[in-house]
C-alpha cells in the first residue's frame, strides 16, 4: 500500500511548495520540553502509585525514550501520607508539551498543536522535514527537572538530528543546598551553606554541557534565564546603587561569578546568547560577571572583534555590558520606581555602574523580545521581583 504522502501527491509537489508545508506544520518558534513520570518504586499502593504520577502525568505512551530515576524526596510528595508507602524512586521520562503557533503569547489556545507524526508518512517527507524541524524551532526546557530533561531528549536525537539544532532554551534555578536531597546540586557540597547551587540538576548539568560543547551539535542560539531564588539580605531595596554596595561588601574580595559556571563556559562559537535573570534582591556583580565570562567564551570570537584590552586602554577591567532592569513591587515603597512599572538602562564594567535612562515600559516594549513564559509565574509569586535582560551578540 502507498504512503498516504504519495496517495495524496505530496511528492509530486515542488520541493519548495513541500517545504512551506513541512513549515506550516513542524514550526512552532518555542517548542516546550517537558518531563512525566513514568512509574515509581511503589508497587503495592496502586493510589500511591497515581497520586505521584499525577503530578507530572506522561501524556502519551513511552516508546523507546530515554529514563532517569528521581529521588522521590525531591518532588515534596505529600508529607501526610503514610511512610510504608512512599515511593523511595521516581523514574521519569520527557515528552513533547502540547503547543501551538500562539501558545507563548495565548496560553490554553484551541489552534491545532505541534504534530510531529507528519514525519513519519514517508522516507522522503521525514528527510526533508527533519532540517526544517529541528533547525527552525528553539526546543525549550523550562519547566520542573528542566536539566535531565534537556540531556535526555537531546541524547535521544539521532546524529543528524541533533546536528541540525541550533536554538535552545534553558533556565537555571539556583539556591541554598539546603533544598532537595544532596544529590540533586551542582556543585556538590556536603555541608549545608549559603553557597547558591544548580538545583535538581543531579549530575547531568555538566553531561548537557559536555553534549552542547561537542561537535555533534552546531548550537548557534542559547535563551538562557537563571532564577535566584535565595534571598540573604533585606528584599525591597530600591537603589541599583545600594545593592551593588552591599554586594561588594557581602563578597569581601571573592569572585561574585557563580559555582556552577564553569561546565556551562565549554560551549563555544554562539551568534548569540539571551540571558534573563530574576532576583529577589539583585545580586548584579554576581550576573555581570557571568555575562562577561559568557561573552569571552561563548560566543563566535572568529566573529567578535570589538573587545578592547582594559590595561592599555586605562578603562576598567573587562568588557562594558549594558543591561536593561524592571522591579515589579506591588506593595511597600518603592522610592526609585516611583511607584511604577519602568525599566531601568545601565552598564556595567568591571564594578563600574553608570544609569543610563528610565523609560516607561509600554514605550520600549516593542523593542524588545517578549518576556519569557515560564518567567511570568515568579511575578505572580512575589510581590517584589527584579527583572534583568542582557542580549549577547557577536560583533
């Protein structure tokens, strides 16, 4: 029996007409990877067993996808429930989330979702397809366990697959290691600290890394957000000034760029890289330095050339990055917003900090990209929440 592409006459179309199809149908700009729990340790308690899996249900049957096993501490089961029948393991699993050409902007829209069936009507339309899919759709993992998930679906790419990739999505948590059980942190440290760590990372956060540094993806886009959810200080501050100050002195000397940075650093020859950071009082040192380090490694130095030598010029020491900042706080005072939703433009060199302006925020909002998703909770969350957005770019 022919392939319902060939009953249909798909093939006998132009290639170029077939590829607008290919588009129409396997384009979704975001495409949100998720994680689902496929069964758990507990095998007696069959409403046990459900209540876990409720909690990430597996929407479709798992067929040949890549496992990994969770401590069951890590996913705050249910504290009530009865020890005997806690699961000790989770195993989990990935999974394509449901969306749609407008499901950043309209979540819960009723337009058709992604259909990646489409590819397997035929040898042919699957060879055609799959450079269209994978190279021009950004794969996100935003959501819970964001980290196994990410190296699972990307392990399970075939080699031709994954060579067409070039955008991704990811956001960082980082926190105390006082969170989740000890294997879950990069890095690992024994003793409880006020040291921000990766969480539920467990030991994949330096395998992805690894993965996305070697030839066998040509990575080109990186949408990275890193979430500091910690707070060791006073929120509602409202100087970007006086934060800096009580950064510096918090630090006594140490480097303010994070522990977990370095792996990350081996993924080489980005065109550009798109960083958001949220905090609940603003570690800014801490997220200018990691925009300088990931600039200096990250990106295509073959194509960035406008960096200058800080030693023989006299400026301060390291590349001058300019940020934008929006601090939404919907109770208390709020002196240096006035009251209201505005960004704030700034550099940073070094230690150097200079405000450049403070525009509204409907009058820049169109310049910008959007802000992320999975970011729109924090806002809900807290009452006070620092915004930052920095563009990386090759020269």
């Amino acid at each position: 029996m022919e392939p319902l592409c060939c009953q249909l006459g798909i093939l006998e179309l132009p290639r170029e007409v077939r590829d607008l199809i290919h588009e129409y149908v396997l384009v979704r700009d975001v495409i949100p990877i998720t994680c689902a729990i496929t069964k758990s340790s507990s095998s007696r308690d069959v409403d046990a067993d459900n209540d876990v899996s409720s909690q990430y249900p597996l929407h479709t049957p798992r067929l040949h996808r890549r496992l990994w096993l969770v401590p069951a501490f890590d996913l705050d089961l249910d504290s009530t429930a009865d020890d005997r029948h806690k699961p000790s393991t989770i195993s989990m699993t990935y999974q394509y989330a449901n969306c749609s050409r407008s499901s950043i902007d309209k979540p819960g829209s009723v337009e058709k979702g992604l259909d990646i069936h489409w590819m397997q009507a035929c040898r042919q339309i699957y060879e055609e397809a799959i450079e269209i899919f994978y190279g021009h759709n950004t794969f996100s993992f935003t959501s819970d366990f964001r980290i196994p998930t990410a190296f699972a679906f990307l392990c399970d790419r075939p080699a031709v697959s994954l060579r067409y990739i070039k955008s991704l999505e990811l956001a960082l948590m980082e926190d105390t290691n006082m969170r989740g059980t000890q294997q879950a942190h990069y890095p690992p440290i024994r003793r409880a600290t006020d040291s921000l760590v990766l969480q539920y990372s467990y030991q994949y956060f330096t395998e992805l890394c690894t993965l996305l540094s070697t030839p066998r993806i040509r990575l080109r886009k990186l949408y990275l957000s890193v979430e500091t959810m910690y707070t060791p200080g006073v929120v509602g501050q409202d100087s970007l000034v006086d934060s800096i100050k009580q950064e510096k002195n918090d630090l006594r000397g140490q480097n303010p760029a994070p522990l977990w940075l370095d792996p990350l650093l081996n993924i080489e020859a980005l065109e550009l890289v798109e960083l958001h950071w949220t905090f609940r009082l603003p570690r800014v040192l801490r997220m200018s330095q990691t925009a300088a380090l990931v600039r200096q490694h990250m990106l295509d130095q073959t194509r960035n050339n406008n960096s200058s030598d800080a030693s023989t010029t006299g400026e301060p020491e390291g590349p001058r990055l300019e940020f934008r900042a929006l601090h939404l706080a919907e109770d208390g005072p709020d002196v240096f917003w006035d009251g209201t939703k505005k960004w704030s433009y700034f550099t940073l060199q070094g230690d150097v900090f200079q405000l450049l302006r403070i525009e509204e925020e409907g009058e820049v909002s169109t310049g910008f990209p959007p802000l992320p998703q999975h970011l729109k909770w924090l806002f809900q969350l807290y009452m006070d929440v620092w915004l930052f957005h920095c563009t990386l770019r090759c020269a």
